[in-house]
C-alpha cells in the first residue's frame, strides 16, 4: 500500500469540472474515480461566474469523499491554453558538488535561475520545462545525473498563459478548500497523455482542443509545445442552431450531436432521433433534418480552421489532433480531413474507465506531474491517506470475516457429508 501514489487531476472547462483520481501502483495507473459537474462559470477567455466554479468543485470533491471514504486535500491542475507564451533560453551553471558529479540539485539551479527572467506582467508562469541537458557539448533529453563535469548548460522553456484567468482558478480551488499540487497548461498535459511531444520530432502536429464555446489549436514541432491560439467556436456553436430551430435545451442539443449522428454519413435517415412534447403536441426531428440544421455552422467552423491553420499546412508534413468535446463528435475528423487535405484523427484515451475524448486533459496531467517528479522529488498524495487506508482496511478486514464464514460453512457440509 505505501507504494500507492494516488492523485487528483482537475479541469474547469467552459460547462463543466471534470475531476479525476487515480493511482500509478506497480507501474500501471488505475483511475478510482471520476466527477463531472455542470457549470457556467468559465468562458473561453475569463472567468464569468466565480460561485458557480467554487460549487462544482466542491460537490465533485465531495462526491470522491463518499465513493472513496476519504477526502480530496489537493489537485493538479489544468489551466486554458488562452494567450499562451513560450519563453526558451538556455542556462548554464556550475556543478555544486565536491566531487564534480551532476546532481538533482543543479538541474534545480539552472531551473531557478531561468524563473527569475522577466516574462511580462500580463503572463503567470505556469511551467518550466527541460528540453535538452548538454554536458562537455553532447548534448541529451534524459537527466545526465552522475556525470562528472564543471558546468551544465539546459535549454529550458517557460511555459505562460494568462496572468488574471490563472490566478482566478487557482484562487477558486482555494475557495473550495482544496491546494493546488501542480499546474500544467492543457494543451501540455493532452500533449503528454496523446504523445504528441514524440510524433512532432518528425513533422509538425497541430492539436485542436475543441470544447463547447471555444477551440484552442495548439502547434507542436521539433518535440515542442511552439504556441497556441484560441477561437469562441466549439460544439455549443453547432448546437446552437438546433435550439434556434427547434427550442430544445443545449445540453440535449449537443448530445444529440455527439453520439446520434455521423457528420461524414451521406445517407441520413428520416428515423427520428429525438422527440417530445410541447403545448400537448408531439414534436420530433430526424437524423437527415439534425444533419441539415447544424450543416452552416459547421461549415463555417471548418473554414475558420482552414484560414488559421492554411500557413502552417503549407510548410511541411503536418498531422491534426481534435480532442475534448469535438472528439466526440462523429465523423467531424474526416470533414476537417477533407477540408484541410492531411491526416486528421480524433484521440480517445485507452486507460481503462477513462475512455473520452473530454477526459484527455485530465488524463495527461497524471503523466505530466509524473515526469516532473525527478527534478520536484515531491511525495504528496492528493489523498487523506490515513484515512484512505483506514477504509481500506476495513473492507478488507470485512472480505477476510467473509471468507472465514464460507469457510466454516464449508467444513461443516464436508462433515455432514462424511456421517
């Protein structure tokens, strides 16, 4: 059990808090929970409804508490890749040590003395990320921990996004009695969980975040995250036009959208795929009039896409990425093929339990955190531990007392069985 690290990762997007626990137990991760909760808190841009974020996180830490038998303490957390800046230098300093070998402790200076550059009052720091490590001119991506040398130069990129919806976040996760562990920007943490940081050694990879009011198209290169540009055009948009046309409510719009239609499908039915009541009359639409209704809203978020992302399509070899919502929308990844003329998949995560497009973000900032842990040495646990274990032992204590009964009834049948 000690060798459990337990962990909660943390998303506000713009209509929903995803929470996520879950464990690395040997080497495999595990997820134990998951809490969506409905809110209207964040735009794309800024936050519009401070109490309606603060609620959603507590009932989601709230509803791990009881699924659990233990308290949520602290969260990793997602903030919007919104006016992202990427700040790369490159840090030399001396090795520390008396016998000239490379520490965890000088990868800490160089990290350190690169924070301490300016990066504008309008940025928050989010991440300082490692790139390369180069020892006596060779130069690595792994740690050269144990090396002997007299100095060690590291290509370090500072990772900024928004300076007031960062602070805001993080201040409403304070307010729902929680600490934040870690922040990551989403883009990175997609990146990571989608290895998206590997796949842009070789070409240029371009993820579309793509949520309710917003898409975010992040540019990854020479295993990079390079910048990232956000426009309010998302799955809400279509769905707009099916609550214009029809009155319906947009959480049922757009789950029409994503898991009854296939936009890339040429041959709709006339089967109703959704109907009800209204003034004692039956109202009801189909697959081919759902298709028709949101047919100029997504032709106007396809060339929208095509204008934004035209100049980096005709520099070289390029792969597109579509998660979050718009990852589950079907066949919306082959009309952006068509559109743009180059490979387009929508990901879905393979963990077990964890299994949508929605929850990439989540997923990758388990990973994200994971790999910084050799420079951070961090061991906090998300987790009231002591009291995770207790509930822990108990049920265990409760099977064990289960088993002892079945085993006493066994006995007693073979006994009858010998008179």
């Amino acid at each position: 059990m000690n060798d459990k690290e337990i962990y909660a990762s943390l998303e506000v997007s713009d209509h929903e808090v995803r929470m996520v626990v879950g464990e690395f137990f040997n080497t495999r991760f595990n997820i134990l929970r998951i809490e969506r909760i409905p809110t209207d808190g964040l735009s794309y841009n800024e936050i519009t409804n401070e109490e309606s974020i603060v609620n959603a996180i507590k009932e989601a830490a709230h509803n791990v508490k009881n699924a659990l038998g233990t308290s949520v303490k602290r969260v990793i957390l997602a903030i919007p890749s919104y006016d992202l800046k990427r700040v790369p230098l490159q840090v030399t300093v001396p090795i520390e040590g008396i016998d000239g070998k490379i520490t965890v402790q000088d990868i800490r200076n160089a990290i350190k003395e690169a924070q301490n550059i300016s990066i504008g009052k309008e940025f928050a720091l989010v991440q300082t990320v490692c790139v390369v490590y180069t020892v006596d001119g060779i130069s690595a991506r792994r740690m050269p921990i144990g090396e002997e040398a007299n100095e060690l130069t590291v290509d370090v990129e500072l990772i900024c996004a928004d300076r007031q919806l960062t602070y805001s976040l993080v201040g409403c996760v304070e307010k729902a009695g929680l600490e934040v562990m870690e922040i990551f920007v989403d883009s990175f943490a997609i990146g990571t969980e989608a290895s998206l940081f590997e796949r842009s050694v070789k070409e240029t990879v371009l993820l579309l975040n793509v949520e309710r009011e917003s898409t975010t198209i992040t540019r990854f290169g020479r295993g990079k995250l390079l910048d990232a540009t956000t426009i309010p055009m998302g799955v809400g948009t279509f769905a707009g036009s099916v609550v214009d046309e029809y009155g319906i409510k947009r959480s049922v719009a757009i789950e029409k959208i994503k898991y009854h239609i296939d936009l890339n499908n040429t041959n709709n039915t006339d089967n109703p795929v959704y109907v009800w009541t209204e003034h004692n009359q039956e109202k009801k639409f189909s697959e081919k009039d759902l298709i028709n209704c949101i047919g100029p809203s997504v032709s106007k978020w396809l060339v929208s896409i095509s204008k934004l992302c035209a100049g980096i399509l005709k520099a070289g070899p390029t792969t597109v990425i579509i998660t979050g919502e718009g990852g589950e929308v079907q066949g919306l990844d082959a009309l952006l093929q068509r559109q743009l003329k180059c490979e387009v998949k929508s990901y879905i995560p393979e963990t077990l339990g964890g299994r949508s497009s929605e929850l990439t973000t989540c997923l990758g900032l388990f990973y994200a955190y994971k790999d910084k842990l050799p420079i951070t040495g961090y061991t906090d646990s998300s987790l009231d531990m002591d009291s995770f274990l207790k509930a822990v032992s108990y049920r265990k204590e409760e099977e064990d007392q289960e088993e002892t009964f079945t085993e006493k009834l066994r006995k007693r049948f073979l006994a009858n069985n010998k008179k």
